[in-house]
C-alpha cells in the first residue's frame, strides 16, 4: 500500500482504457438540459451512471428534487468513515450545452467519443463528464489501494449548471447540515496552460443586460428623411463609446475595482495565458493598461457586447431603423459592488445626455464573484500534493475569469474552494466538435490520485 503505487494503478486504468470506457457511456446520455422535456434523461444519467459508480465505492445515493419546479435534480453521495474525520466536498454537473449534432465536423458526433491523436471528441468531454469522471475514478484508485480514504467524502452532482443552477443555491441554503464539510474539491473549466496544472480558487461574477434605443414605431427611406430623423443605431453605439476606450479600458469608475489586491498580483506573477493550439492571438494593448494578460482576465473586471442590432442585418433595406439593442455584459471581481452596477451605469450615460437609452437587466445570466484567499493554508497544501506527483509547480488562479456558482460553496456552506481543471481554454466547451486532451486527463489523473490520497493522511490543515 502506497502513493506511488496508488498513482501506477490510475495510468494502468487510463493506459488500459478504463476512462474511455467510463467516458464513452457518460457523453452517450444527451444530458442537454436547455431542451424542455429532458428531465428523464437528467434523471437517467444520475440514476445509470453516477450512482452505480459511487454505491461500488461505498457511497450511500439519495436523489433530492429540485426545489424549483420542472428543473433537474440533484445525486448527493455520502461516504462518512468516522465522524471525526476530515470531510471533503465534491462537486460536478452531469448536464451538457445543446448536442449542435448537425456543426460538428464530418466523422463526428457530439454523442460519440472519437480519439484523433491526443484530443476525445464528444460533448461533455471537458464540460463536465470528462472532469468528474477524472476525479471519481481518481477516488475508487486510492480506494482500491488504501480499502479506505481516511476521510469523509460528500459527492453532489447536478443537472442545470448550463443553464445557470437553478434551485442549486436553494437546496444548499436548506440543507447546510447535510452539505457540512471542511473542503471543497472539485473539477471544472481550463488550465491556464494545457501542460501546467492549475488550482483556481473562486471564480469572477457575469451580469447580462440589454441596452435599447427606440425612437419611433417603424423605418423611414433613408432618401427623404436621412439627416433629418435621429438614428438610434448612431445614437447607443456613441453611447456605448462611452463605457470604454478604444482599446477596452473600463471608464465607469465603479466598475473598477480599487486597485489590484497585492495577494492577487502576487499569485498570477507567473502565470502565463495559453490557450493551446489553434486558441486566438491575445490583443496586447486591449483591455487595462500596464497589466499582465493574467491579471485582466483573473484579477479585473471587463465589459463585453455580445451582440448589436439595429434594423434587419440579414437583408438590409434603405430605412432609417426604428429602434437599436446591444447585449451586453460585465465579467467583475469580488472587488466591486455589483448592486451599483447598474445604477452607476445610469449615472454615467445620464451625465452624457443618453438619457433615452434604457437599461433592462437579463432575465438569465447572473452569477456572483467568490475567491479563496490565496494565503489560506490549503493552498499551499494542495500545491505540494501536485508538485509531490508531478513536479511542476501549478499555477494558482485567484478566480477563474469565467463563471461557476462557486459562492454557494464558499459563502452558504462556508467552504474553502479548490477547483483543478482537467481541461483547456481551446477544447470548444459550449460549440461544436469539443474535446479533451488525453495527455492532460492522464496527468490530471495522476494529480487527483495523489491529492485524494494525501487527503486521508497526516499534516492536512484539518489536522493543524
């Protein structure tokens, strides 16, 4: 009984394809939960495939309904080896984006794996299967070689993080006790290089809304009445203009956070963006001036338009549009108050006489800011775990730059969050032809097996 052995078995299963098998039934099941009338296939995935992986690893499955009607439900597994133990939170989504099976290249199918070279197609891949998958089969390897984990062990898998967690912070807020535990653990989102492990600790908050312009009820020919009628299209994109410079640098000062946190800088000074092959040349000169490519993503807030429109952009016509709307939407830290998001928007285009351009807030699309201390103890912790098995030191995200309902976790249930990816920034997550890279799943096998084992040893911060 021992680490290295522990680690030798999780390459033998990879190397012997026990993750493909795993993974193959796993992305066969179209868990898409954007489609209405998916339920059963929700309940399918974690009733066939999580359950009978947990229960052979002793794990006692309650299935808990959602508490908001028609939305998918959630698997809570309990494995509780001595109440005094350690206990350790887990978490992963078994619900998918929409299959697009007719955009995926020729040969490919969203519900199929398929290996070319080092990529696996299919979708869940990266988003989630894949990382849970990682993580679960890391547990049943030090499981096998130790008979026990030397810890407890709370697993909850949901089917509605695609479309934003619904009834996720409900549940938590009605069963704290259940969900006590001393750490989060769990897999989601990209490395920050595709060959350097990677520790996240929290994750930056979204908020969507729409600004509009309407000046009148239809179009009017831009022959007779262009230079007399208003355009509201001129009109929002003069006041966008406003919100940024040229080059991105936000210009609503609430919208900033003070300044960047040194515990921040400090963890992303030797953090490098990679998004692996074929990912977008990074624009130097967009965004916050003076920082590093990591700091704008990790350590700031941005402002994106996601979409604009104005009259018909499919088949044009000489008319004078009535009306004008951009999508738009701020990534942000736990450094900034985002109750005055909005309302400092207000302010800001009002002080420059856009008076007529509203503001809706998006229905969908909100998430919170969260963030570990970089200092806590667990971060040093975990770092060691991964350079004891791989020797490489990770880089440590103080938050990912997208979005997960990691506040739930810390903030409801009062956890410290360590989330290692098992994916990259390139793997297509959410469009067509998404994949995982084999050589990053198998060190990620290597790296959950030696935390999971260290985790039932001595010298943890429980243990302090």
């Amino acid at each position: 009984m021992s680490r290295k052995k522990a680690i030798e078995g999780i390459r033998a299963y990879f190397d012997g394809g026990g993750f493909l098998e795993d993974i193959g039934r796993r992305v066969a099941i179209p868990t898409e939960s954007q489609i209405e009338g998916n339920l059963d296939i929700l309940r399918a995935y974690l009733t066939m495939e999580m359950e009978p992986a947990l229960k052979a690893m002793g794990f006692a499955c309650t299935i808990l309904e959602n508490p908001i009607e028609g939305r998918g439900p959630f698997l809570l597994a309990e494995r509780i080896e001595n109440p005094k133990l350690l206990t350790m939170f887990s978490y992963g989504h078994g619900d998918v984006i929409r299959g697009l099976d007719d955009q995926w290249r020729s040969g490919l199918s969203p519900w199929e794996i398929k290996q070319e070279g080092d990529r696996l197609y299919g979708r869940g891949t990266a988003d989630n299967k894949g990382q849970h998958t990682v993580n679960m089969a890391a547990l049943a390897q030090v499981l096998r070689e130790k008979g026990k984990f030397g810890f407890n062990s709370k697993v909850l898998i949901e089917t509605g993080e695609e479309v934003g967690s619904p009834g996720l912070r409900e549940l938590c807020e009605q069963n704290r006790e259940m969900f006590a535990a001393d750490v989060f653990i769990a897999s989601d989102g990209p490395r920050l290089a595709p060959q350097r492990p990677t520790v996240f600790l929290g994750s930056r908050g979204a908020m969507n809304f729409d600004l509009s312009l309407k000046l009148r009820d239809g179009g009017h020919h831009s022959g007779n009445w262009g230079g007399l009628l208003a355009n509201p299209a001129i009109i929002l994109a003069h006041a966008l203009s406003t919100i940024t410079t040229a080059q991105g640098k936000l210009l609503v000062p609430e919208w900033r956070p003070e300044k960047l946190p040194e515990a921040v800088r400090e963890a992303l000074k030797d953090c490098v963006m990679d998004g692996g092959e074929n990912s977008p040349e990074i624009d130097q000169d967009w965004g916050e001036p003076g920082f590093s490519s990591a700091e704008k993503v990790y350590g700031w807030c941005s402002f994106e338009v996601l979409a604009f429109k104005s009259g018909n952009p499919e088949n044009p016509v000489n008319a004078i549009p009535p009306r004008a709307s951009a999508h738009c939407q701020i990534r942000f830290t736990v450094d900034v108050d985002y109750n005055d998001f909005l309302p400092a928007l207000r302010r800001h285009l009002d002080a420059r006489g856009f008076m007529q351009v509203q503001i809706v807030p998006a229905k969908k699309g909100f998430m919170r800011a969260s963030r570990l201390d970089p200092s806590n103890p667990w971060v040093g912790w975990v770092v060691d775990s991964i350079i004891r098995t791989t020797d490489v030191i990770p880089s440590i995200l103080p938050n990912l730059g997208g979005s997960l309902p990691n506040d739930i976790f810390s903030e409801i249930l009062g956890l410290p969050t360590l989330w290692l990816p098992h994916s990259y920034a390139s793997c297509s997550q959410h469009a067509p032809d998404e994949h995982l890279l084999l050589s990053l799943v198998r060190q990620g096998l290597e790296v959950m097996t030696g935390i999971f084992w260290d985790l039932g040893e001595e010298g943890t911060p429980f243990a302090a």
